[in-house]
C-alpha cells in the first residue's frame, strides 16, 4: 500500500507545513485580521466546494490519475502562494488549493476502497486516515524549520521567511508526485468484480439515499463540526481563563499527540467486532469531553480534557469513510464518497462558527456545550441508523447478511430440483 500510504503523509505534511503561516502570511500582504482569519477559512469553504467536481474528476479520471493531477496543480497554487504579489491572489490561491485537497483526498479513500476487501476496509482506511493525522502533525514543524533557518533581517531583527513554508511544502509535493507515479498500481483482487463506472448526477445521488442522507448523513454533518472543536474551543477557551501562548499549545499539541496514536487498533476492531463499536464511543468520548471545557480553570483540568478529546477522536480515525465506503454503489462509488464528504466537510467548516458565535455574544461557554451536545446526537444517530444501512455495522448485521445469503440459496437449489 506505499502508492497510498506514503503519499499521503508526505503530501499532508506540506499541508500542515503552510496551514499555520496562512494568517501569517495574508497579514504580511497587508490584509486586516478579519481578512486574514477568512482566508484561513477559505482553505475549508474549498474544499466544500471542490467535493462533487472532486467525485466527478476521480470518476473521469481514475483514482491514481486524479492524485498526480491534483499533486500538480496543488505545486502551481503553493509556487504562486509564495510569490504572490497582494493578499487577494494568495486569498484566491487558497480557496483553489482547498479545492485541489478534495481532489486529492477522495481519490485516496476511492482507491483504498476499491482494492480492500470489506472486512480489511476499516483498518486501511484508518490507517489511511491516521497517515493524514500525522503529516498534519509534522508538518507544522518542518515548516518551522525551514522558515527558521532561512530567517531574514529586518531593521536589525531576525524575522522567519514566511514563504520558506510554502517552499518545503513545493519539494514535498513533488515527492508526492514522483511516489505515485514511481509506485505501480495495485491491481484488483481477482475475487473483486469489474463493475463499469458511470458518472450521475449529484441529484440523483441525494433521490436515490434520501433517506439515508436525512439521517446517516446529518450524523456524518455533525461528526465533521465536532472534530473540529479543538481547533478553535480550546485555544479560545484556554485564553478566557488566563492562559498564555505557549501553555495553549502545549495542550492543544498533547490533543494532536494522542489523535495520531490510535488509529490502527480502532481500524483493527472496526474490522472485527463492526463499526459501531468504534462510531459509538468515539463520539460520547468526544463530545463528552468537550462538555467539560468550560469547567475547566486551569492548565492541569485542560490538559486532562484535552488528552480526553484526543482520544475520542484518535480512535475514529477512518470511522466516516469507512461507514462511507461500505455504502457506496461500485458504479459510481467516487460520486458517493464525495456526497458523503460534503456533509462532513460541511460540518467541518460550520463547527468553528457555532463556537465564534457563542464567543462573539458574550457566551462561550454555550457555543461549546452546543457542539458537545452535537457529538453525543452524532452517537445516538449512528447507534440508531447505521444498521439499516450498512451490513458491518455490527456481529449481528453480518450474521443476518449470510443468513439471508444461505436462505438464497438454499431455495434456489430447491428450485433447481423441481
């Protein structure tokens, strides 16, 4: 699996290298800080909206055409990034690069699912995951090498190269480029029936699993909001009750640590015991603990929260797109998958705002809760509905499936005699 695995840590460690130095950067092109807390956004507002052209590319194109294309255009956008003359061009850059990122994210989760068996499905895709966790996690340290060994004079003082970031995630987009075009694809199991693809149309993917969307997927919406608590609750929580930088980002780093750590036993047991066993505790670990931030008055109880919301969120490593994956019809499995994550990502860029809400009438305290309250409806959801629609929900959803399979055909021999 090096053609999947090690392409994406080295292509999500640039991206986690130029991730930080984004408002950096934008403030640096003279942008005010609203304007530069928006371009921050746009990097998710891109890839929303690059999910369907994302499923309808992967479907023209082929999984492993897609990521070389992707990891292209992603080189172009982060050479512009760090040569851009104004604010409204890297502004532009980025919203695009956002884009190219669903790209090259849906291609990965395709391929891995193509090629899979269904009972190997959830550790792949947690590893899958748990890859993107850890060059999210490295990625901001080489970046902050390479911008601190290039440092700049200014008026006598020592100023980081701000485009030495962009410039590390060039050479490691190239790296991913060659990975994938160097490493041969995996061909399909022979046990794997060729199924022709067809390209559908968004609509008709909403009409034909309305149902499913109504339900599955506002959990799936909601699960994306609440992964995205401790990118924005902590910090701001951290800074109501008094404490400074560097202590706000040792906890948010224990948070990270923790998240990169569990993925490969959580996709072990998805595999077999079913996914409920880990779509389950991960969100009332998750959400949980993200009822207790605003009880917190210190630096020992937010530390304890966040290795508590680390470990919710390690453990659902891979948990959406392998729920995602066993549902996906192979005719048009790309389109699918990225209708699916639309309603994650979705969520995603909605959760920081329900927080910033709260922040922005006087009421933190209650954006937090909100989002807390969110995850444990994201639990009762998936407990409810996911043995409806998927067979490995559970030991017992499996069980049914071969029941039923036996019955099959049994009454067809049956027939057959007569």
């Amino acid at each position: 699996m090096a053609s999947i695995y090690l392409p994406t840590m080295i292509y999500e460690t640039g991206i986690g290298a130029v991730t930080p130095v984004i408002p950096l950067m934008a403030l640096q092109l003279h942008a005010s800080p609203a304007i530069a807390a928006f371009i921050v956004a746009l990097l998710g507002i891109g890839q929303v909206v690059g999910d369907i052209p994302a499923g309808v590319l992967a479907t023209k194109l082929g999984d492993r055409k897609a990521m070389l294309y992707g990891a292209v255009v992603t080189l172009l956008l982060l050479v512009t990034c760090a040569f851009t003359p104004n604010w409204m061009v890297f502004a532009f850059s980025i919203f695009i690069l956002g884009m190219v990122n669903a790209l090259f994210v849906l291609a990965r989760q395709a391929y891995l699912t193509e090629v899979t068996p269904p009972l190997r499905r959830s550790l792949s895709l947690s590893i899958l995951g748990g890859m993107t966790r850890i060059g999210s996690l490295i990625g901001p340290f080489v970046g902050g090498a390479v911008m601190s060994i290039f440092a700049i004079q200014v008026a006598g003082k020592s100023q980081d190269w701000l485009p030495g970031a962009f410039w590390a995630a060039v050479v490691l987009t190239c790296l991913t480029w060659l990975v994938v075009f160097a490493v041969p694809e995996i061909d399909l199991p022979k046990t794997v029936k060729k199924v022709e693809k067809v390209t559908v149309k968004t609509t008709y993917i909403l009409r034909q699993n309305w149902r499913m969307f109504a339900t599955l997927g506002f959990a799936i919406l909601l699960v994306g909001a609440v992964r995205q608590t401790s990118n924005t609750a902590l910090p701001l929580w951290a800074a109501h009750i008094g404490l400074n930088a560097s202590m706000t980002s040792y906890i948010y780093g224990l948070s990270g640590l923790l998240d990169a750590l569990l993925f490969y036993p959580a996709g072990k047991l998805m595999d077999r015991y079913g996914r409920l066993w880990v779509a389950i505790p991960s969100m009332l670990i998750l959400g949980g603990s993200i009822l207790f931030i605003p009880l917190t008055h210190g630096i020992w109880s937010m530390a304890i929260v966040s290795l508590l919301m680390g470990l919710g969120n390690s453990i659902g490593a891979g948990m959406i797109m392998t729920i995602s994956a066993d549902m996906a019809p192979a005719s048009y499995r790309a389109q699918f998958l990225a209708t699916c994550r639309l309603f994650g990502d979705t969520g995603a860029a909605a959760g920081p705002l329900l927080v910033a809400a709260g922040a922005g009438i006087g009421f933190l305290a209650g954006g937090i809760w909100l989002l807390g309250g969110c995850g444990l409806l994201s639990a009762l959801i998936l407990g409810l509905t996911l043995e409806k629609y998927s067979i490995h929900a559970n030991q017992r959803t499996r069980l049914k499936k071969r029941t039923d399979q036996t019955r099959s055909s049994v009454l067809v021999r049956m027939n057959c005699q007569k």
